[in-house]
C-alpha cells in the first residue's frame, strides 16, 4: 500500500494497493467527510501472458509522472502462504501511470513490455542486460526519452521502435519460472527503480534459493542507458562495467543474487572517489564565499556539483550472508544519475 497527499495539506487524498487477485485498487479519500469516499477503483488488473491473474503481495512505490498524475511500481508474487514455493506461475514487474483524469488502465495491450536481452559473467557474478524500448506517452511528450525509433535495443518481438499508440506505462516479465516480488517495496532514487525477486528452493534442507535485482529506468521499466551499476567498484561508469551482449558492450541492468532476496537493498552513501578541489591559498576569494560567486552555505559553489553522481552501495541481506558476512559490508556499488536542479529547498510557513 502507498499513500499520496496530493495538495499538500499534510493529510492523505490518495491510497493505492494491491490483493492477491491482482487487482490494484486506488482509494480517493480526500473528501472531508469519510461517508463521501465512495468504493475504490480498479485502476489496473494484473495478469500473465495467458490471463492468470499475479497476485500483489509486496508494497507499492509512486513517483510523478512527467505527464501529470503518478506512475504506480509494484511487482507480482507471493510468498506467504504454505504452497507458495511450489508454485511455478509467471510473475511480473509493472510500472503503472494513473492520469488522475478517472480513466483506468485496461490491460497488457497498453502497456509497453520490456525483457532481459542477454547475461554475461564478469568476475564470478551473473549480469545481465533488459531492452531499452521506449514507451510513448501520447502527444506533446513532456519526458525527452520518448519516444524512441530504437530498434537495436528493443527488438521486433518486444514492439520494436515507437509504439504506434499512446500507451499507459510498461511491464517486465520475470525470466525464470517461480521468480517472485515480495520484498516491502521497490526502491526509487534519481528516476531508477531497484526491484529486489525471489526463487524459493527448489530443495528446503538445502536452502538453494536464487534470486535478482534489476535496476531499471522508472519511466520506461527498461535499461538506464548511462549506467549505473559500477562493477569494478572504482567510482567510476565507463566501458570497464559493461557486458557484451550479441556482440555489442552495454550497460548491465542488474544482476543474480545467490540466496534470493526478499528484502529491501540497504542503501548506504559513499563518498565520492574525486571532488572538485578547494580554492587554492591566499586566492582574492574568502571563506566566506566559497571562491566563487554563487557560493550556498552547505552545499558550496552552484553548478560546481551539477550531474555529479551520487555513489552508493547497496545491501541485500542474502547477498551479504552467502558473501560471508563479517564487519566488511559488501553489495552491489552504483552511481545514480545525479541531479542538475534543485538540491533541497525550506518550506516557510506563515501564521
């Protein structure tokens, strides 16, 4: 379940959430009045390529569409009820946009899909590489990534170019038979969205779970076309962390986790490996400015950290113990977009 206070008054308007049917409800309870909250609505269904309905047992992320309204992330599964294990269904990640203009979203034919393309394995750990098809928004796209004539990275069997017609978000089938989402919730940060999947054991004594974590571009469910993961773990995204898929080096877009997941990443920020160095001795420039004229108090010079990465190390508790576990943490390093607009802000209230 997510909430959204959508006009800002501190008090919750929207509430989304999913059953195991697969059914994603939203709530619109911003009226005053509880009696006037009316019976939710049935913003989207899902179900596999052959109509079985995925059941949504994991938490649900939002973030602002570019269009207006929110786009709705959450992936299929479960894994809570005794059978589960041995089910062997398909399950899905979704990325699911709500206009707010009380349409609903009718199905798979709607949205753009998405795929793993190719694994490779570098250093004794598996990555693997997804499609890069763009999904098209409709006219007057506000979001300069679509809508893309890519054939190369979004091939004929997953619609291949530009969709011929607006679509409402995208959908990635789990590769492996069994994979799941039951983690709380993805995790979003600078427009990437980390889903973190689980293949119980085939074998409970021997504890033999498998699992993903895919790192995928929130607004289009496909690769992050920059790169984010740095494999070499030198603080740096460069052609040393991609992986030869078909032929062609692209960027990985995750990778398989021996144990599983079924957590959340811990998310721990680390610093850079270079910063811009300070104002050299006896400079005209003063403290007190930075050395520069647009000096911020607690960030420093505007512009200077503009699209500067934000560097992280991400924890997953399976990965963790099957690496050994001990005092030294160890995870999968990235350096998320960064960001050249504004860094922070203080909210002035008035009496």
């Amino acid at each position: 379940m997510s909430a959204v206070d959508s006009n800002g008054d501190g008090k919750v308007d929207l509430i989304y959430a999913g059953d195991r049917a697969g059914k994603l409800y939203k709530f619109d309870v911003s009226a005053a009045s509880p009696a006037s909250w009316g019976a939710p609505t049935v913003l989207f269904s899902a179900v596999d390529g052959s109509g079985t309905a995925q059941p949504i047992t994991s938490g649900i992320e939002l973030t602002v569409h570019p269009r207006g309204g929110y786009l709705v992330t959450f992936g299929s599964g479960s894994f809570v009820e005794q059978g589960d294990p041995s089910v062997l269904s398909a399950e899905s990640l979704y990325g699911i946009w709500d206009k707010l203009d009380g349409t609903t979203v009718s199905g798979r034919s709607v949205l753009q899909k998405q795929a793993v393309i190719g694994t490779a394995t570098v250093g004794g750990n598996v990555f693997f590489a997804v499609s890069d098809c763009k999904p098209n928004w409709g006219p007057g796209n506000a979001d300069p990534r679509q809508p893309s004539t890519d054939t190369a990275g979004c091939p004929s069997t997953l619609g291949g170019g530009t969709p011929a017609t607006p679509q409402r978000g995208w959908y990635f089938d789990l590769p492996n038979a069994g994979e799941r989402m039951v983690a709380d919730r993805p995790l979003l940060q600078s427009g990437v969205v980390t889903f973190s999947t689980l293949e119980p054991a085939d074998n409970p004594c021997t504890g033999n779970t498998v699992g993903r974590r895919y790192d995928l571009d929130v607004f289009t469910g496909g690769r992050v076309t920059q790169g984010i993961i740095d494999i070499n773990g030198d603080g740096v995204i460069n052609s040393t962390d991609k992986i030869t898929i078909g032929g062609v080096d692209v960027y990985p877009s995750g990778k398989q986790l021996v144990g599983g997941a079924s957590d959340v990443p811990l998310r721990f920020q680390l610093n850079p490996i270079s910063l811009p160095p300070p104002p050299p001795p006896g400079s005209s420039s003063s403290s007190s400015s930075g050395g520069c004229a647009n000096f911020v108090p607690g960030w420093g010079c505007a512009g200077t950290y503009a699209g500067q990465r934000q560097r992280v190390l991400d924890v997953i508790s399976s990965e963790f113990l099957a690496t050994g576990g001990g005092s030294q943490l160890t995870g999968t390093q990235l350096l998320l977009p960064g960001s050249s607009n504004r860094l922070g802000w203080r909210q002035i209230f008035t009496r």
